[in-house]
C-alpha cells in the first residue's frame, strides 16, 4: 500500500498533518487541541492511540497547542531537537517521551528517514523536516522568513512539498488589528513567507519530480486561498512547471488523502484537480 498523507489543519490557528506507511504513523506538528486532533483523524478511520510517533518543528503553541492531552496521556514519542524541549517543557510543565535529534541529523521511525534542517524563524531552534518514505518524498517548510540556500537544498528532493504562504503583504500592510511590531515581525527575515516569497521558493525548488505543493499556514485575515494560489500557480507556469498541483489548505477542514506515488492530474487551466484516493 502506498503512504498516504493528510493535512488536518495549516493557518495561523493552528497545524497539525497526518503521514502513513506500512511501518509508522506519523503526526507532524500538533498544533489543534487534543480533541481537534482526535476528531480529525478519526474523519480518516484512524486513532491518536495508533500514532507511532509525533514530530515537532518549534515550540510555538501553534505547532504544539496538543501535545500536552495527546503526547503526555499516551506517552507518545516526540521528535524534536533539545532547545525545542525545553521550550516546550516551560510551556506545558509535564513529562514527555522526548526522543531528541541534533538539527541537521536524520533517524529513522519504522520505514520512514526523516531528514531535518534549520530555517529562519523565531523560536528557539525550528527546524524543516523531509521525510523520505518508500513511496515519495514529502518536505515540510512552513514558519520562516526567508528560504536559505541550505533550506533549498535539503527540500528539492521532495515530490511533495508542504509551503508557507502566510499573507499578501499589502494585506498585511493594510490591516488595522496588527500593531506595526507584529507587522514587522511578520516581514522579518525570521517571520514568515509572503505569497510573493513562497512563489520564489517554489522557483527554486521546483524540479522535475515535484508533483503536489501545498501552500499552508495561510493567515485567516491578511490572505486569502485563492491568492495564494494565484501567485504561486502564476510563478510556476511562467516556468513550464505545469505538472506540479498547486493546493492552498484549510485551518478549519482537514485536505484530501493524498496517496504518495499516484500522480494527481492537473488539467491543462492550471486549477487544482482531482486527486485520487
């Protein structure tokens, strides 16, 4: 049977993405509460008492808002590298099964290599992850100001890529809820991806092998789906790039299974398809 994947949650709220193979069932961030968790994996017939492990990519709490009703109760193991820990041990002041890597190591869980990488952004020490699974590759890079060439690198190999795209900048620019420290912030080096930035990257990474992009972390109020997706799509086919499906995801509703190793069709407009489950 092939991997299949699923992001349960990308936006600002909150991000949490479900990956299976025959050996591991993999939670990547778990940035919903407990019960959200809970009820989106059960959406797709599965139970937060089967995950063989959870992967963490920085301590913000909307990357780990369930860890401690999830990880803790059933002591799941959690992936993270040691600054990350104690970030996290601060937050929650409970004990967890913590199985630490040193950022830029890989290891292994079940069949699946997972391959980590420092990005720019700022908490502690985040990290990206590229997981390599019998049947594709899927990168994860979301939370970062800027792509470095390391970040470039150590992504292109993916056949499926998980890409922030968090706001529009005149959007942002534009919004009056947003002190101008937070704007800021957000514009930084270390903040997080414009649509314009994440269509950059998407240049840079782009290769022959990548089939599907998932734009994610999309801010609720400062860009909008459909935007994003312009942007992006807009980029690649200026290249030729027609073969990748560009998919904006959801906070609020969990994205379709993705079985890795099929190739979703993209029709000749550049929409987003069908993918087949």
């Amino acid at each position: 049977m092939p991997a299949r994947l699923t992001i349960l949650a990308s936006g600002s709220s909150g991000n949490s993405a479900y990956l299976e193979t025959d050996e591991a069932r993999l939670l990547i961030d778990a940035g919903l509460s407990a019960r959200q968790i809970r009820q989106r994996l059960l959406g797709i017939g599965r139970t937060p008492e089967n995950l063989s492990a959870i992967l963490i990519t920085h301590e913000h709490t909307d990357h780990t808002q369930g860890l401690g009703a999830l990880a803790a109760k059933l002591q799941l193991p959690v992936y993270c590298n040691r600054l990350t820990k104690e970030a996290i041990e601060l937050q929650f002041k409970t004990r967890f099964a913590f199985r630490l890597f040193a950022t830029g190591a890989s290891f292994e869980v079940g069949d699946v290599l997972v391959d980590t990488f420092s990005v720019p952004h700022d908490a502690c020490d985040p990290v990206g992850f590229l997981l390599r699974t019998p049947s594709a590759n899927v990168g994860f890079l979301t939370d970062l100001g800027h792509a470095t060439k390391l970040v470039i690198e150590r992504v292109r190999p993916s056949h499926v890529l998980v890409l922030e795209a968090n706001h529009d900048v005149k959007m942002l620019q534009d919004d009056t809820r947003r002190p101008w420290s937070t704007k800021q912030r957000i514009l930084s080096r270390h903040g997080h991806l414009s649509n314009d930035t994440a269509a950059q990257v998407a240049q840079e990474v782009v290769s022959a092998e990548l089939r599907q992009l998932y734009l994610g972390h999309l801010s609720s109020d400062c860009n909008r789906p459909e935007l994003a997706q312009q942007v992006v799509s807009r980029t690649l086919a200026r290249l030729g790039a027609i073969h990748v499906r560009v998919e904006a995801t959801s906070p609020n509703v969990p994205g379709p299974t993705l079985p890795l190793g099929q190739v979703p069709d993209v029709p000749p407009s550049g929409g987003t398809g069908h993918v087949c489950v």
